[in-house]
C-alpha cells in the first residue's frame, strides 16, 4: 500500500468515530481538552487495535467474521444511540460512563475489523496501517468531542437526540450495506 492510501483509509476509518464522538460530546456539559483528548485515544486505540484482530481473523476464518460483522457493529451501535436518545428525553440524565465510551469505540471500529480482514489477504503492512487509523481516529475523535460538547450547549437535548439517532443511523448504513446493497 501507499503511503497516500494508507492515508486516505485511515481518514475515512475515522469518520464514524468523529460522528460518534459527537454524539458523546453532546453529552458532557463543558469537557476540556483533556477530556476530549482522553474520549479521542480510547477511540484511537480500539481503532488501532480493530484492524490487527480482524488481520489475526483474517488469517483464520474470514469467511465466518465478514458473515457477522455487520450484524455486531448494528447491535452495538443501536443500543448505545437508543440508550443517548433515552436519556436525553429523560427529565435526569445519567453522565456518561467509561464503559458507554468504550462500547461506543467498539461498535464505530467494526468496519476497521473488516478491513483487517481484508488487509490480511492482500499482506498490506498491518502494523504501519493500524498506527496510521489510530493517529487519524485520535484526532477526529477529539475534535468531534469538542464540537459536540459547542452543539450540545447550544442547543441541548436537541443535540444529544441527533448524536443518539447518528449512532443508531451509523450502524444500520453498516448493516444495509453489508446485506441489502452486497
């Protein structure tokens, strides 16, 4: 691979992260860089670390993997928006959690899983890639933390709604691509 389509790959891994990142910064009255820097390397390290178990499963069972990735990012992604868009109607509103952050990781990274698998056919440079979507991921994810903490002052419940629906609109786009546009 590249040095540009490594780039060009880690850049477009990164976008669910940033969208999901927004949703989560809707959420946090007035985070600090810190704060947003700290929501950013979890989601860079799960997106870093995603791709080299899909590579590992790519190696192993590929064809059970891709069969089901869809289906888990969807799941995930679905309960952790529905459970924003809940508490966001809700007259109190439970902060957000470490493990909320780290199932939202999770299910943004899925496709980052998918493509390890496919890395691992064509022998790309796994290690060099998935260094490169962590980095990218950091950044948008902390950048996505701080503007959805500017929309979630402005305009409050609204933006935690929107964040919440995202996520749930994220993981059907994965799973309607995956069934119904393959």
């Amino acid at each position: 691979m590249t040095p540009f389509a490594i780039a060009t790959l880690a850049l477009a891994l990164s976008v669910d992260a940033f969208v999901a990142a927004l949703g989560r910064g809707a959420q946090v009255a007035r985070p600090g860089f810190a704060a947003a820097l700290s929501t950013g390397a979890v989601f860079g390290a799960v997106e870093a670390l995603t791709p080299l178990l899909g590579w590992a499963a790519g190696l192993a069972a590929a064809q059970f993997v891709e069969a089901i990735d869809h289906w888990i990012a969807f799941l995930l992604l679905a309960l952790v928006g529905g459970r924003m868009v809940l508490h966001a109607l809700a007259k109190s509103r439970p902060a957000p959690t470490a493990g909320g952050l780290v199932l939202t990781a999770i299910g943004s990274s899925i496709d980052a899983f998918a493509v390890g698998i496919s890395l691992a056919v064509l022998g790309a440079p796994i290690v060099t890639v998935a260094i490169a979507i962590g980095a990218a991921t950091l950044v948008m994810a902390t950048l996505g933390t701080l503007a959805g903490a500017s929309l979630g002052r402005r305009f409050g419940t609204l933006a935690e709604v929107a964040g919440g629906l995202a996520l749930i609109a994220l993981g059907t786009g994965i799973l309607l691509d995956h069934t119904l546009l393959a």
